[in-house]
C-alpha cells in the first residue's frame, strides 16, 4: 500500500458497482470496500480516509447513517452518493448532510474519475485554509500576549502598592484594568491551546506534584473578583495533600478553565472545591460546585463545542468566546481525564474532574477552608 496515495472507501452492498468501481480507482489511490454501513464505519478507525462512495440504499445500516457517522468522525472527508435508484430526493438528502456530489449508476468511467479527483482536491484545500487559519491566530496570539502579559505585571505591582501608595480612585480604576487585562490574557491562552491542540503539537509531560497547589494557586488569582461579588468559597483538600503524576501545566489550565467559569456564572451564594483521591487510588478527583445560573438539560451537549455559551446572544450578560469548556474537554481527553457535569437552571453547576495517576497514596482526613467577601 502506498501511504503517499489518497485513501478512498467504497461502501455499496452490490458487488458489481463496488469491484468496478475498486477496478477504476485502483491505478490512482489506496481503495477500501465495504459492503455494509456497518462495516464501513469500522475502516474510519483503521485508515486516515480521505473520501467515500456510497450508495444510499443499502439494507439494514442505510448510506445515511453511514454518511452522518462519516461526517461526525471527521467533517472534512468527502462523499460521493452513487445510486442506482436515480432519486433525486435522497441524493439531497445526501447533500444536505454535507456529500460533495451524487452520480447516478450505470456510472461514466471518466466522470467519477473527475469526481473523486475533485473531491480529494477539494479536501486538500480545506485542510491548507484550516492550517493557514491555525497559523495566524497562534502568531497573532502570540504576539498579543507577550506585551499584555507585561501590562498585567505592571498593573499587579500597582495595585499591591509596591512602587507606591495608591488613592481609593487610583485603586478602583486600576482594579478595573488588571480584571479585565486577566480576561483578555485568559482568552489568547485558550486560542493558544485550542489551535495548539488542533495541530496536534499537544503532548503530555509527566511530572508529579501536588494538585492542591493547583487549587490554591488558582483561586489566589480570582481572589478580587469573589470578593467584589460577596460569594462564599469553600475548599477541601486532604491534610497530606493530592499527589498525582501528570501534565502538570494541562490539570492546571483545565481546572482553571472550569473555575473561571464558575466564578463568572455566579452572582450571588457560595462556590465549594474539593480535592481528594479517588476510591481507586489510581487517580485524583477535583470537584467544582457553584450556585450560579446553571445550564439548561437541552443545551448540555452543545456546551463543549467551541465558541458556545448558555446565551449567544450579542446581549449577552458574559463575555468569553466559548472556548473554556472546549478546551478542557480536549486536554482532559488527551491526559486520559475525564470531566462530567451536572447542572441546573437558576440553581448551579457541579463539574467533577477525574485525572488518572499513577501515585497510591493513602486517603487523608479533609481540612475545610471557609472564606466569606463582601
């Protein structure tokens, strides 16, 4: 098999269309057939496909589950819908879901040649804009935050009065700009890591440490913030610590990830944050509760795709691109963590965070921690 060829999958349940069609392709690229949906779902995971033909009215798995189950895989692999039915209405509907083109059987030789030879064309090209577009929001974020993470220094320095002594008014406005440059520094940390991890550069680094200097250094940062809004914040932790070997800098950015967005949801009431091992010994559990605005049963799906919030309106009350949950999700993924999240409209959101580790400590008793602001 030459791996510099293109990957083509053939999925007709005849086997005259399907071996004339593997006879004609052949010469040009790496070919794959498959004679149910079934089976054709399982090649995705065994070659890098870069297009399919389908027929559309296959028994049992039909062409558009399979077609569906192609696109949720990766939305980028091209599909042409072949059938023998010359119906219009399906092939459609096989457009609608996102195929490139439809040919009807008998097919012409040089058509679907010039059909799959477009397709993969097609698909190289989206793939040059996607890393072309990757490019420019990693440089431009690059660029943006080195001179705003100075900003944020400066201003920090102020405010804790190290250069000098500051009015109330001096305080209130700088206040302002630090909150504000932290949430604008937080967003270019996630294009970073969103586009770092679309690349694929992404990896894990094992190192152990203790993931409750994560909590406590996190919450350190949001300390003004919880503050100004009066909110109760509770933290449990084991006397001993939570010792863990991981990605140090991917359990961090996760969890601040979700305490973000804890501390921005809730107006009013109390934020609770436990870490602890797991049952297993074999990983560690971090646990967020909030009594914010929650998240509707319907919408808990859509909120870990990127650039999603509870409200997209252009009114919204919460900035942010969306991107926090989104990003979460992946690393957690990536370090083998997992994150599930229970909520409630107008009454909160608990986010429990499980990170596999390869320490066994023993379990140790709780020490709680309960900070009133405001």
């Amino acid at each position: 098999m030459d791996e510099s060829k293109p990957h083509i999958l053939v999925v007709d349940d005849e086997m005259g269309p399907r071996e004339s069609l593997k006879m004609i392709l052949n010469p040009y690229y790496n070919v794959h057939v498959a004679e149910r949906g079934g089976q054709a779902i399982e090649f995705l995971s065994k070659f890098p496909v870069d297009l399919v033909t389908l027929d559309l009215k296959m028994p049992g798995f039909t062409g558009i589950n399979v077609l569906e189950k192609v696109k949720r895989h990766d939305p980028d692999i091209e599909a042409i819908i072949i059938t023998g039915y010359g119906s219009l209405d399906t092939a459609i509907e096989g457009l609608r879901l996102g195929a490139f083109d439809y040919i009807s059987k008998p097919f012409d030789v040089n058509h679907i040649l010039s059909l799959v030879r477009r397709g993969i064309e097609r698909r190289g090209a989206k793939a040059k804009l996607r890393q072309v577009k990757s490019d420019f929001l990693s440089n431009v974020s690059h660029e943006l935050r080195t001179p705003l993470s100075v900003v944020v220094g400066f201003v920090y320095l102020l405010l804790n009065q190290v250069i000098g002594k500051l009015s109330d008014e001096q305080q209130k406005v700088l206040e302002t700009v630090y909150r504000n440059s932290e949430e604008l520094l937080e967003l270019i940390d996630n294009v970073l890591w969103m586009t770092s991890l679309n690349s694929g550069d992404a990896s894990a680094i094992l190192e152990k440490f203790d993931a409750g200097d994560i909590v406590h250094e996190t919450v350190k940062r949001y300390e003004r913030t919880i503050r100004e809004k009066g909110l109760t914040l509770s933290i449990n932790i084991p006397e001993s610590g939570v010792p863990i070997i991981s990605d140090r800098s991917k359990v961090e950015r996760i969890f601040q990830n979700i305490f973000n967005n804890a501390v921005k949801f809730t107006s009013q009431g109390e934020i609770r944050v436990q870490a602890r091992p797991a049952a297993d010994r074999g990983s560690i559990e971090l646990d967020i509760s909030d009594t914010g605005i929650g998240v509707d049963k319907s919408k808990m799906d859509s909120i870990f795709e990127p650039f999603q919030q509870v409200d997209n309106s252009i009114r919204r009350p919460f900035s942010g691109l969306g991107l926090g949950l989104t990003v979460a999700r992946r690393m957690a993924e990536l370090i083998g963590g997992t994150i599930h999240i229970k909520s409630e409209p107008d009454v909160g959101t608990t986010v429990l965070m499980s990170f596999p580790s390869q320490t066994n400590k023993a379990a140790a008793p709780q020490t709680v921690e309960q900070r009133k602001y405001g």
